[in-house]
C-alpha cells in the first residue's frame, strides 16, 4: 500500500532528516516539505495527501492552527512531531492522531508509518476537524499553562542607568540598608535603590519570608534553624549566611517551616 506525506517543520535539519527516512520507506511518498503554517495549508489543499507529519511548535502559525486552518471537515492522518510527551499523549488518543517525539528517531518513524498504513488499510481512521479541535484546544491550554509555570519567575529592579531582571529563586536573601537594599543572589550582592517594604511588597505570595524588620530570606535557601534565648533564633542558609530571627517574626518562620 502506498501512501501520499507532507512534512512540516520550520527547523531545516528536522525536516531534512525526517523527509531523508520517510523517502527510504518502501510505499511512502513524500509529496510536499513545508517549513511554516501557511505552506502546510497550501500543501493540503494541492495534494490531498494520507498523512500529515506536523511540527507543534511553529512561530506565528503552530500545528494546532494549521489544523484549524485546514478548509473542510476531512483531514489527512496527523502525526505530531513534538518535544512534548505529555501533550502528545492526549492527542494520540484521537483515532487520527499519531505522534513522534523529538528529537526524531528512525525506529519511532517506522513504527509510526507502520501504524498509519495499518489504519488507512483498515479505513479505521476517524479525519473530522470539529472533534479533532476539540482535542487541540485542550492539549493548547495544557501546554501555555505548563510553560507559564516552568518560566523562572523574576524580580525586575533598577540597578542606576539600567533594568536587571532577577531570577527570584537564586536569590539567598535581601536586607535593609538606609534607602537601599541589598540583593543577596549566586554569591553577589546587588545594590539597588529601594526599600524592604517595596521588596517584600513585590514579592508577596512567593516563598520569600520576613524574618526580622530588616530582612527578608527565601525560604528554599534556609538549611538550618538555631533557637536562641527569649524566642529569637537564627537561620543558616544556602550561602552559609546566619542571619538573626526576631521574637515578631518567629511564629511566621515556625509555620513555614512545619
């Protein structure tokens, strides 16, 4: 049984490599190599092809509006080529979804098209756009939620004639220092313009705790707690630093930590 492909990729070697497999298969025939969205549309349109191998992530037009962009209800067999497993999963439950994950390997693609000539063989394949949507918009969602959640979150402050953008979670800890601050982070202590109150304020509902009127720690960087006489202690964090617990903030330390 032969098949009729279209490739889309926007990365050059993605597309070399995976066009250089699928033309060495026997019964597979590579009709058209888009490297963007809008050529993929056209591609469909011209060549009416079987199967569809489909980049997720593309600039301005991704595998997901391709699919929607695509006229018509009845769509090619579409395997997603994607770095993300947890997303193509979701899709693969679709009767015309197939997926192989980058980086490509040879094995993967094989048994890939093996399943793809088994489902058109069988007319088993189920090509109707409206559910097929149904499904990307979810898996969408899903991934902007997860990269919104991996992206660091950062600490812009101005540092004189500049802008620095902090990844909160390297820094150790922030003190007080007449009207500056000093920014702790990776070894280095950054001097900025600004208050504790400011600082604290911008960091409200992250893992960053007052532990003494003139001090602020992140909490992922203490390593241990010392207690001391009259309800204060001291905390050793990450950096090795032993900074002062005062008797006002030691209940919050406390409930942090439990």
């Amino acid at each position: 049984m032969s098949i009729r492909v279209i490739i889309v990729d926007d990365e050059e070697l993605a597309l070399n490599l995976l066009s250089s497999i699928l033309m060495d298969i026997e019964g597979v025939e590579v009709v058209a190599q888009c490297k963007n969205g809008h050529e993929a549309v056209k591609a469909v349109m011209i060549h009416n092809p079987d199967v569809m191998f489909l980049d997720i992530q593309m600039p301005e037009m991704n595998g997901f509006d391709v699919i929607a962009a695509i006229q018509g209800d009845v769509l090619p067999l579409v395997i997603f080529t994607t770095a993300y497993a947890e997303y193509a999963i979701n899709a693969f439950k679709v009767q015309a979804v197939d997926y192989v994950l980058k980086p490509l390997n040879e094995d993967n693609i094989l048994e890939s098209v093996a399943r793809a000539k088994t489902l058109l063989k069988a007319k088993r394949v189920v090509r109707k756009k409206p559910e097929l949507l149904d499904v990307l918009q979810d898996i969408s969602e899903t991934v902007q939620s997860n990269m919104a959640q991996q992206k660091p979150a950062t600490l812009i402050v101005k540092e004189m004639d500049r802008i620095a953008l902090l990844d909160q979670s390297q820094i150790d800890w922030i003190e007080a220092a007449g009207d500056y601050v000093c920014i702790h982070i990776k070894g280095e202590t950054r001097i900025i313009r600004s208050t504790l109150k400011t600082m604290e304020a911008e960091l409200k509902g992250t893992n960053f705790q007052r532990i003494h009127r003139s001090t602020l720690v992140n909490m992922d960087k203490v390593r241990e707690v010392i207690t001391a006489p009259k309800g204060e202690a001291f905390v050793i964090i990450s950096d090795k630093s032993r900074l002062k617990v005062s008797r006002t903030y030691g209940p919050a330390i406390r409930a942090r930590l439990s």
